[in-house]
C-alpha cells in the first residue's frame, strides 16, 4: 500500500501507477489526469520519451527502425509519394516489431521451459531419495 499524489488515499501499489520520482496515482486519480490533459508539457514529453526508451531499449533493433526511417526519408525527397513512403515505412516497422516481440518470447519460453526442467529433475530426485529410504 501506498499513498495517491493526486487524492492521498491508501493504494495498493500494483494497481497504481508511477509518475515518476516515486510519486503514484490511484486507477481513479490516473484516469483524470489523463482525461484533463489536452496537451502535453515539455515535461510530459521528455517523460513520455524516456519511458518509450525503456520499454523499447534492447527489444527493437535501434539500427533497423533508423535504416527504415531514412530510407522513407529520402525517398519522400526523391519525390515518392509520401503516403505511400509512410505506410510502407509503417508496415516494414510493424514487422520488425513483430519479429522482435516473437523473439522475446520465444526467449522467455526458453526461460520457463529452462526451470521447469530444473524443477522437474529437483522432484525426480527427491523420489529417488525418497524411494532410498
Ligand atoms: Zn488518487
């Protein structure tokens, strides 16, 4: 439990949500502020990016999404179509996205099928142990 920024009630802290520099916002507190903002601050904007920079850090290949960028870019400068050069940068992002995402999981199966195994051999020996005595 924790208190609220916004009306300092007591908040259970999984249901809340960080503001950063440790503040939280109760579900209620949160969605009024995000329904009262119109536009968002230097501040919010700054925050906003670092957070995506976090989320994102080590998931898509920075180096790609850039390549693909500035490939859009240039054609657009050639003189290709822009709604055509933005929707294919879109997709291609999409699906780097989506190649990146199915990477993680895949890893993060390894990782549990890895400790099932663990767990399963840990159980297999306490039988055998058992059976010993
Ligand atoms: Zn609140």
């Amino acid at each position: 439990m924790a208190a609220c920024a916004g009306c300092s009630e007591e908040t259970e802290r999984d249901k809340a949500f960080e503001m950063g520099e440790g503040r939280l916002l109760c579900p209620k507190c949160f969605v009024e502020r995000a329904q009262s903002k119109k536009s968002l601050t230097g501040e919010d904007r700054r925050r906003l990016k670092e957070a995506v920079k976090q989320e994102l850090a080590g998931l898509l290949p920075r180096d790609r999404i850039r390549d693909i960028l500035e490939e859009c870019y240039t054609n657009i400068l050639k003189g290709s179509d822009l709604d055509e050069e933005v929707g294919r940068a879109t997709n291609e992002i999409e699906r780097v996205a989506g190649l990146a995402l199915c990477k993680e999981l895949l890893s993060m199966l390894g990782g549990i099928s890895k400790a099932l195994e663990d767990e399963d051999a840990e159980v297999r020996e306490k039988i055998r142990r058992i059976g010993s005595l």
